[in-house]
C-alpha cells in the first residue's frame, strides 16, 4: 500500500481526477461532473455521518470575545445567523442535512431525540436574521460605535475570528459563508485557515475564538455526544479537539459517564433525552449541518470495494476507523 501526503483539496481533486488514486475519502466539489463523469470507473457512496458544528471558545482569554461567547443568547443569535441549507447548497453542492438540534443529535439519531426537546429550541437553530437582531438587541448588544456591529453589553467592540484548517475548501467555504451571513445580523467576524497543526493546537490551549469542526460518529449518539461534551476530554495529552469549547457541566458528565453502564435501552433513552435537555439549552455548540462519510473509490486496478450494495461498515481509509482493515482484507486485484 502507498498514501501519498497531499497538501490541499485542489492538489487532491488532480490526482482522483485523473485516476492516480484507488481509494479515498475527501471532499470532491460537484462530484459527478468532475470525478464520476472523468471514468465509468470512478465511483463513489457517501452514507450518513456525524454532526458539523461551529465551536466556540468559553474560556477566551480576550474580555470582549469572553464576554459575548459565554452568553447564551449570543450563541443562539449566532446561530440563527446561518443560512444552513445555503451552506449545504454552496459549500458542500448540497451534500449534507440541515441539522437544527440545538444539541446536535441529528437527523440520524432522530429516534433518540426528545421532540419536545428539539421542537423548543429548533428556532434558535433555523435561519432568521430577524429574529438574531431582536435577540442580540434583547441581550444588550448595541452598536455603540455606530461601525455598523454590535458591541458586548458593557459597550465592548469585538471580531471574533473564526478558523477551519487550511485547503479544507468545504470547512473554508462555510467558514466565509457564515462570516458574510453573521455580518447581516450585526456580528463582526473574519474567517482564518491556519494549518491545520495550528488550528488543532489553538482548540487545545483555547487560543481561539470560534472553529469549524466536524466530529465523531457512532452506532448510537453517545460516541458524538462523549467526544464532543465530556469534560474529561478537555485536558491531558493526546487528547482530541472536540470538546475544547471548554464547557463544563457536572450533570451532564455523569449522564455521559452512565451512558453504558446500563444496557437497558429505555434507560438509555432516558440517559439520551437528559444529555440533550442540557446541551440545547444551553447551546454549547453551534450544529449546521450532519455530513456524509465521502468516500470515492477506483474499479480500475481493484475489486471488492464497498458500496450501496456492499455495506459491510463505514468506507473511509480515515485513522480511527477500524474497520478499514476488513476493507482492505476484501479487495481483490483486477486480473
């Protein structure tokens, strides 16, 4: 086997175009016409995958920023900023599901979902640039210096910067989308692409503002919802950049740490609607959409491939994902 390093998705889409790669999973902007349409021997099975999320910084060191992140209603404004099924349309050619759970669940794990839950808080999470002005107004953020942004309660001016890794043109995209659409409601932000050692290192020292991120997906929610939430999870070596919002909440760590310690699954249901009682309302995260697993694969040197008709576990090649060895264990060269 050869992985080759490739530095960007521009760089990438060259290489899968022209029939250089067997096997990968990266974003491919209008993939039927750039990729499916180059060989009948390109193909591709995007199945459902996890949550997409803006995050942001709750232990900010800068007063300003501080001061408008941690406060419940200017992450709610936030997200009734966004246009996410433009976001879908544009940044992803509408690869994706409008996600509108304030605590990220989503569409796929609707069944675990307390509706009543998800119905209270859903309009802080769908798009209304109207509603976002009146709630930043009702919360005390003015345009005290008339520059055409609000300013925090206490008559602070702030941009909030916000990053996603660099040649990551989907999170880049949607980045610059939320960017143009926070600036309508009065929110003052520009978006950075960092590296992305750098943008992960900033989430671990919590040296950021806000970050797009995507995460984690599981046989059920807890898998997004530990990775994502779990206050041990915010420091010590090695660990992941999920839960570096820096959020902490005793009851919802002991939701999360009881999660498995039962395998009655109305209990667990039970366990599942407490976890997402606490997350929506307080809107930890900012949800946009739950992705698919890209996936793209060559028929040309190899067979056995998994597919719509062969779906024996998630395709990626990505680390982390297990399973990718018994992929691997079924192809076949073609003879």
């Amino acid at each position: 086997m050869r992985v080759p390093q490739i530095a960007n998705n521009d760089q990438f889409l060259g290489k899968i175009v022209n029939g250089e790669m067997d096997w990968t999973s990266s974003f491919v902007p209008d993939i039927d016409r750039t990729y499916a349409a180059a060989s009948p021997k390109h193909h591709y099975w995007y199945p459902p995958a996890g949550t997409q999320a803006f995050v942001v910084n709750f232990k900010n060191p800068d007063a300003a920023k501080h001061e408008a992140l941690t406060n419940v209603d200017f992450r709610r404004a936030f997200s009734m900023a966004l246009d996410r099924q433009t976001i879908i349309d544009i940044a992803f050619y509408g690869g994706g599901t409008v996600n509108d759970f304030a605590s990220g669940l989503g569409y796929a794990f609707e069944a675990w979902s307390d509706e009543k839950t998800h119905d209270k808080y859903k309009g802080y999470n769908s798009y209304n640039a109207e509603g976002a002005k009146k709630l930043l107004a009702k919360a005390g953020f003015k345009d005290v210096n008339k520059d055409g942004f609000v300013d925090t309660p206490s008559g602070k001016s702030f941009e909030l910067l916000i990053q996603s890794p660099n040649g990551w043109t989907d999170f880049n995209n949607t980045v610059q989308l939320a960017v143009e659409q926070l600036a309508e409601v009065g929110i003052k932000a520009r978006a950075r692409t960092p590296d992305f050692s750098v943008y992960n290192q900033a989430m671990l020292e919590g040296t950021y503002d806000v970050a797009y991120t995507n995460y984690f997906h599981g046989a059920d929610p807890y898998t997004y919802w530990n990775s994502a939430y779990n206050s041990a999870l915010q420091s010590g070596d090695g660990m992941p950049r999920f839960a570096m919002h820096f959020y902490k909440n005793d009851k919802l760590d002991g939701l999360l740490n009881s999660f498995y310690k039962t395998a009655d699954k109305q209990e667990q249901l039970e366990i599942a609607h407490g976890i997402q009682q606490i997350i929506a309302q307080d809107q930890v995260t900012i949800p946009v959409m739950s992705g698919a697993y890209m996936y793209q694969y060559n028929t040309t040197r190899f067979t056995g491939w998994w597919n719509e008709e062969n779906p024996k576990g998630r395709p990626n090649i990505w680390a982390g994902i297990p399973e990718r060895l018994l992929h691997v264990l079924d192809l076949k060269p073609v003879k």
